[in-house]
C-alpha cells in the first residue's frame, strides 16, 4: 500500500488549484503531495469553457497568466429573455475569456508538475474509506493511504459517494454542442460576443440557452447549449433539446445535424455537508453555480480555501476538518454562491414572462447593482 499525505482525487481546476494553493502556502508540502486522475492529459472535458474574472484573479495570484492558453476574448456578454436584453462590457478589457477544457487543464497540470507536485494518470479511484488514522483509497492500481483526501473529481465523483452516501442531490442537467462560426441568419450574434438566453423559464426549464464563441485547434467555432437546474422538475416541459434546437434554426443551424453531449452539474446548496473527517471536497464535488452552472471560477476558488484549512489542520495535527464549511461560508466564494444560490430560487421559479421581461429588459440597472455587489468579484475576498 502507497502511502502519501495528501491525496488528492481528481486532477481538474479544483485539484490542481489545491495542490498549488498548498505549495504556495507551505511550501515544504508540495511533495508530500499525489494526485490522481483517471484519464491522461489532454483529456475530454464537457465544458462551455469559460473564464470570468475571478477565475483569472485567481490564476494571477498563483502567478499564473491564461493567456498562454489558446482561447477567445469576449468582448460584450448578453443576458436576453427571447432576444433582447442587458449588455454587459468590463472597461478596458475582456468580459469573458473562452477556453477548451482538454487544453486549459492539461497547462494547469503541467504547472502544477512543475511545481514539484506529482500526477498518477490513468487511475480510476473505486472506494474512499475513511478512518481515524488516515483514509484508504482503493484504485484499479492498487491501494493507498494517506492523512488526508481532497475529493475533487467533480459531480459524478466517487469520493462524495463514498463518504457521504445518504446526502441530498442537487444537480443540474446540460446539452452542449459545437458548430462552425455562423450560418446564414436573420438574427445573427456577434462573432466575439457570448448571449444568454432566459426563454425556456416560462415553460418550465429554469435555466438559459447560451451561444459563445471557442476555437478548435486554432479553428473559430460556437459553443451552443442549454442548462436547466431542474428545480421546476415536477412541472410539464418540453424535452431540454427543443429550445436548443428552437433558438439555433432562429441563427440558421440545424440541431440534428451536429452531435448533441450532455452532463450533469451538481450545484451548491447551504445545506450540502462538504466534509468529513480526514476527508473535503472541492470543486464540483462540493458544489458549483446554480445561477449558471458556472464551475471553473469556483474550483480554483475552493482550491484556495481547501489549501487554507488543510495546511493549519497539519500545523495542528487534527484532522477533524470541522471548521472547513464555516472557513467557505465566511469566504468570497461562500458567500457568492450562497447569494447566486438564492437569487436562483428567485428568478427561475417565478416564470411568467412579464416578470422575464422586467428582469432582463427593465430593470437592468437594478440586476447590474445586484450582481455587481452579490455575484462577481469575489475572488478579492479569498485570503
């Protein structure tokens, strides 16, 4: 049996934003470090792939820059109900910066390797079983021990399953597709300019249809989709492609004619238990942003948080990791996703369309205020 420290399952945003939030707090812990992850880099990832500021905050402060990444700049975001809406620019920059999944965490992981910090590869993790010692993880290579496990692999993780097995689920569903730049069109979007659409809510899927533009090997292309949180499930509602389909035949696209992935995103809720002894979750497995199903801001953010709690809890010896929920609650991010977690009970169940209207039409200074305030720039309140 391996024995290491710290293992960290999962080697997305989340894990490797751990590792090297921990190198930079306490240096001397970098090779006390594994982590292990069950495909080989560049690995598939669905994901519409985007940056916001926070997420590149974050990646400075590690001294990191994502501009080495192969990605598309969005000039101006859009937040429509049936295609019209407010606009939203950043002064003197970016809005939104579009990555490809497959390439932003294969140059993560290899700055993380070259912080010293070792990767396993190709090893799926089957059970976490934690114990007053350490926790034994058991893989398709063997077991290992460590003091600690940082659960980072994502919504459909092994690691929540095995240590909190009866917890509530809260998960959204996701349709993604990837077409070329344009196609002849009445309304056409704007090449570098990235929309969300809030039309399904009235009719029961409480979420949007987004259109972004990535590229591919350096080739322009749109990143279509359609997110719902499920939380209007009991209700009648059309099958989650048809609005998909309905909005892109609006800018001259053919759903059938592509191929259509989806997945799931577990969201935050106050109520999710994010820890166990000897044993926290990060990232999608913690929970991501019900609001918009927005993750990698928010894995690197509980990467620096995690690295926090872990590194005093080894200064202490105690493994309880009983003040991690209350360390995230008082943070930025916890703070912000409670926030985004209750403007999403606010905003999708009411789905009539005059309040759709007076939401994204009329009362754009108020929704600017509101995010400005509650939703964006919480990185700068993570210590």
């Amino acid at each position: 049996m391996t024995q290491h420290d710290i293992l960290i399952i999962g080697g997305g945003p989340s894990g490797l934003s751990t590792a090297l939030h921990l190198k930079k707090i306490d240096p001397h812990l970098a090779t006390r470090i594994l982590i292990l992850e069950k495909e080989q880099y560049p690995r598939f990832k669905l994901c519409a792939g985007g940056l916001v500021i926070d997420a590149e905050i974050i990646l400075q402060r590690l001294g990191l820059d994502s501009s080495e990444v192969p990605h598309v700049d969005v000039d101006k975001v859009h937040f429509d109900f049936m295609g019209s809406g407010l606009q939203v620019r950043v002064p003197n920059r970016h809005a939104l910066r579009v990555i490809r999944r497959n390439e932003f965490d294969a140059w993560l992981a290899k700055k993380t390797l070259e912080a010293g910090i070792e990767i396993r590869e190709g090893i799926s993790v089957k059970n976490v079983i934690p114990a007053s010692d350490g926790v034994t993880v058991e893989t398709d290579q063997g077991n290992f021990f460590a003091q600690v496990v940082i659960g980072a692999d994502g919504s459909n993780g092994v690691t929540r399953r095995c240590i909190l097995p009866n917890a509530p689920i809260y998960t959204a569903r996701v349709l993604e597709i990837i077409t070329p730049l344009e196609q002849n069109s009445a309304a056409p979007h704007k090449r570098n300019d990235a929309y969300f659409d809030f039309f399904p809510v009235p009719d029961n899927i409480a979420g949007y249809v987004w259109d972004f533009p990535t590229q591919i090997n350096g080739e322009a292309m749109r990143c279509w989709g359609i997110y719902d949180t499920n939380l209007l499930a009991d209700e009648k509602r059309p099958a989650l492609k048809e609005p998909l389909a309905k909005e892109m035949a609006r800018h001259g696209f053919d759903l059938s004619q592509y191929e259509i992935k989806g997945h799931p995103i577990r969201w935050y809720a106050p109520q999710n238990q994010i820890s166990v002894p000897r044993v926290l979750l990060v990232g999608d497995a913690a929970g991501a942003d019900p609001i918009f199903g927005e993750g990698i801001s928010m894995a690197l953010g509980y990467g620096a948080i995690a690295a926090r709690e872990i590194s005093e809890s080894f200064r202490r010896n105690e493994f309880s990791f009983r003040g991690y929920k209350r360390r995230f609650g008082r943070s930025g991010l916890g703070q912000t996703l409670f926030a985004r977690w209750a403007i999403t009970n606010i905003i999708y169940p009411i789905k009539w369309k005059w309040f759709q209207i007076l939401l994204w039409r009329i009362a754009k200074p108020i929704v600017l205020i509101v995010a400005w305030i509650f939703v964006l720039n919480w990185s700068k309140r993570i210590k």
